[in-house]
C-alpha cells in the first residue's frame, strides 16, 4: 500500500484540528516528532508553544483575551528518562504521572490512558489522541491512541492503541478531526502512514507551510538522533 502523501493530507484539509506525526527520518538515523494546534475561535487562536526543561506547554499569547483555559491551555510535550510523550491535552500528565509513580511495565500507556476519555467539550467531543516513544539499543519504538466518544454519542468512550515498530522513512499521523464540520466529525480508522523526511527543519517546513492559513496557530517539532547525540527542537508560533 503506498504511503500518504502528508502534504496533500494536510493543503487539503482546511481543520485536522490538532495533529500527532512520529516516526523515522528518511535515512534512518533519528526518531521524529510533530505536534501541531489549529483553532477557529479566538480563544484558540490566543496560544503559543513555550518550552521549559523537558517539555513543552502551551499559553495564550495575550492574556487579556484568555477565555476558558481548561482544555486549551495545557502541556503537549514532556520528557522522563528514555521517554517522550505528546498528546493533545492534559493527558500528557497523565501518561508522564503514571510512569513516574509506577514505573513502565510495557503497558503503562495504555493503562494510564484507561482513566481518561474524549474531551467534555459538546457537541464536538473532541478526541483525546497522544504518542510515547521509548529510547534504547540505538533504536526506539513507538505507540498512538485515540480516545473517542461513539460516533458523537458522549454515553461511551472508544479507546483505540497502536503499537509501531519504525521503518526508515515512516511515520503515521493521527488528528483530531476528520475535517472541518458543525459539529466537527472526529478522526477515524487507523492513524495514516505517512513519508517522513530527514531534519527537523524540514518536517516542520513541510507541516507548516501545508496547515490552512487561517486557522493553523502553533508547531512543535523534535528530532532525536538515535546515536545518542543531542535533540533538535524547533517551534513555530503564528502569534509573535
């Protein structure tokens, strides 16, 4: 089966809402991550990404205009030992709190994320979708899920997990939104394969010169060389 073409998946769709890519640079020598946010009102759109010591968060830009920061204002991005975890709200605490008080037994996503469900935010329901990768060996695995409500019915969360062992050149990409929509229909069937390049800079170039002009507000990217060496983190804020 030939891969998505990220670029087409994202100039085509006007609202993937907030978007998880991870996978394997082209020549196979790092692990690659990318978190993007979109909004429509303004309350979404007041956001940047704003990184601290093993991890990322987001915070509105002018906050005089902060409405409601409950599922807005959270942190997508954080970093424990040989692990990274990005998801699309507070979840990632979740997942890292889990770990850090449990350790990992190989199940600790999936177990930590068995407490949580989509988000509480009708009609939309806005799925809960999130990504750990685990460093060793020179080589990393990784895993996605997606918490979603019954096909807009709020009375049962569906809880999707996928488990990925990287090839060079792969990642998969899973949104929140199938597209754009009132109310917003969520994401379904399984997260979509996708090519990856080699660097950082030119994952975050792809993915933000293809998110809608109007509606895209902030992108994470993290390149990890699977050598040991140094990370390379790159955000890009609309708002500056």
């Amino acid at each position: 089966m030939a891969l998505y073409d990220l670029k087409t998946l994202l100039s085509d769709n006007t609202y993937p809402g907030r978007g998880i890519v991870v996978g394997k640079s082209a020549d196979g020598k790092n692990a690659m991550i990318a978190y993007f946010i979109m909004g429509r009102s303004v309350n979404s759109r007041n956001r940047v990404f704003e990184t601290f010591e093993n991890g990322m968060r987001t915070k509105a830009f002018d906050e005089s205009k902060l409405a409601d920061p409950s599922l807005i204002i959270y942190n997508p991005y954080l970093h424990l030992d040989n692990i990274d975890i990005v998801t699309n709200g507070d979840q990632t605490n979740t997942v890292y709190d889990y770990i850090n008080e449990n350790g990992e037994d190989g199940y600790a996503f999936e177990k930590s994320l068995h407490t949580r469900e989509f988000e509480p935010d009708a009609p939309n329901f806005t799925p809960r979708i999130s990504a750990i990768l685990h460093y060793g060996d020179n080589d990393f695995r990784y895993k996605l899920s997606i918490l979603k409500s019954n096909n807009g019915n709020p009375e049962a969360c569906q809880r999707y997990f996928f488990s990925y062992m990287p090839l060079d050149g792969i990642g998969h990409f899973i949104h929140t939104y199938k597209c754009d929509g009132d109310p917003i229909p969520s994401f379904f069937g399984e997260p979509e394969e996708v090519a990856l390049p080699n660097t950082a800079e030119e994952l975050a170039d792809l993915v933000w010169n293809n998110l809608n002009e109007d509606n895209k507000v902030s992108l994470f990217v993290r390149s990890v060389p699977l050598d040991g060496s140094a990370p390379t983190q790159l955000i890009i804020n609309k708002n500056k």
